[in-house]
C-alpha cells in the first residue's frame, strides 16, 4: 500500500515539475537537490509509520555531532603539541583534555581560539586557564577514579568537567552567582552529574562533604592556603593553590600522619581569591 502511494505521489509530482535531470553533466549542486528531494518525498510517504522521535533524535544529534567534529582535530592537534609535547604524561589526563571541548566553555566570539594556550575572559573579572596549566595542575592532583575532589572557583566549569572525566565525586564552589549558576547548567547539559555546584565563598570549603582526597583552588589566596581547606583534606590528601600576591607559586600540599608536607612546583599568575581571603 505504501509503495503505491509512493509511486501515485511521485507521478503527480512529475506531471507538474518534469523529470528530474540525468547524467554526467549534472552539477555536484543540482544532485543533491535531486537526492534531497527524493529524500523528501519517500519521507512524506514513509515518514508517518516512524516514530517522531527518531527523526527529532536525528535532528538533534546533528546540531550537537557538527560543532563536536569542526572543533575535534584542533583539539587532538593542541593536546599533542602544546601539553603532551611539554612533559604531561598521565594518560588518563590526556584523555580527558582531548574529550572536553573547551570551546563550549567560553563565548562564540571566543571560540576559534578556545585551542590555544591562553587564558581567555568569562566575564566578572575572571577567566578560564590556560588549558597546559589545567592539565599540569590536574596531573599534580594524582586523581584516582574514586577519590572525592573539591575545586575552589568553579568559574566556567571547564576544570571540574576535566576532574570529573577522572574521578566520581566533585565539588565546586564559585564565589560569583552568575557564574555559578552559567556553570551548573553547562555542566548538566553536558552531561556531568557527578559535579555539584555551590554559590559561595570557597574559604571555608564544604565540612559536610570533606573529607577530600584532593582540593584544587584555581584562584590565588593572596599570603596562605585557608587553613580550612587543609584541615578537609584527608589523611593522604594532596592540595594544589596558587599563593602570593603579585608574585604567586603553585603550591601544592599533601596532608600525612605526622601534618602537612609543602613544595613550590612552578611560578604562575592568577585572579586573585576574593572573599575573606582578601581580609587581613
């Protein structure tokens, strides 16, 4: 039934437009008028005993698959050359930094060069890390799949999407509600439920989560670490946090049975960490 009504609705289609062209000469263009076309119609015919979905599905995974694929060779490239190239060696980290697209977490205006080492604005006086120093800053945190992480400056949320391609558990807090909120949602749609995000001062961390096995700032308290955030770490713990005011270290800590172990891993410059942070 439904082939003859496929070849009745050709037929009228004919009779009123003409044969559609044939052969060689046809133009790259006028083919895939002519294979849409005929797309078209068998879908008209075809198309009512399928499910609306599939076809929404279809549309869908278009829109998401385009931009994915525009963006995924400069990303391979930028991972080879500027973080693989330059020391970072944790597979798992790579992995990630090759998956996340770092395009999404900036502006449109932005993203053409969302694959370059540079820091780029988000607005509210802050910005999104370069993506070496996410990658270093991730690899120093020794994430195993399980461990429970707290990040401090949730920001675009591209750093918590990097720590939750590694482990199961994380938690970021931002001090700056539009922020925060931008974030948790990009997160979501992205499909990272295993983020919680908190509006905040990340001063004082979040005592009902803690323990941590890792902590991450990725703003810089101006003078210390918030003895907060060391006192949630765990037994065993590592903590990584630019220091310092105009001048900052990358600092990173590891909490153990006998108290704390310090070591500078390398100069960097940061926003600074606002809050009580800033109170003398």
């Amino acid at each position: 039934m439904q082939q003859k009504r496929f070849r009745i609705h050709w037929r009228q289609w004919i009779s009123s437009n003409g044969r559609p062209p044939s052969g060689s000469l046809l133009t790259k263009g006028e083919k895939r008028f002519w294979a849409w076309l005929s797309l078209a119609v068998l879908a008209s015919v075809f198309g009512s005993g399928l499910p609306s979905a599939h076809f929404a599905f279809q549309k869908s995974a278009a829109s998401v698959s385009a931009p994915a694929d525009e963006y995924q060779q400069a990303r391979e490239r930028f991972v080879h050359e500027e973080i693989e190239s330059r020391g970072i060696r944790d597979a798992r980290v790579l992995a990630a930094m090759r998956k996340v697209p770092r395009h999404l977490f900036v502006s449109p205006d932005q993203q053409k060069s969302a694959y370059e080492d540079s820091p780029l604005f988000i607005g509210y006086q802050q910005t999104i890390s370069e993506p070496y120093l996410v990658a270093f800053m991730t690899e120093a945190l020794e994430l195993k799949p399980h461990d429970r992480v707290l990040e401090i400056g949730t920001g675009s949320g591209y750093q918590a999407a990097i720590l939750a391609e590694l482990t199961d558990q994380v938690y970021t807090i931002e001090i700056v509600e539009p922020l925060a909120k931008s974030a948790e949602e990009r997160l979501r749609r992205l499909g990272y439920s295993n983020v919680q995000v908190r509006t905040g001062d990340g001063y004082r961390g979040w005592p009902e989560a803690a323990p941590f096995d890792a902590i991450i700032l990725t703003a810089a308290p101006p003078q210390r670490v918030p003895p907060p955030l060391v006192e949630q770490l765990r037994e065993g713990g590592r903590l990584i946090a630019p220091v310092g005011g105009s001048e900052q270290d990358l600092t990173r800590i590891r909490r153990t049975v006998k108290g704390t172990t310090e070591e500078v891993l390398l100069p960097v410059r940061f926003v600074p960490m606002t809050g009580e942070a800033q109170k003398p």
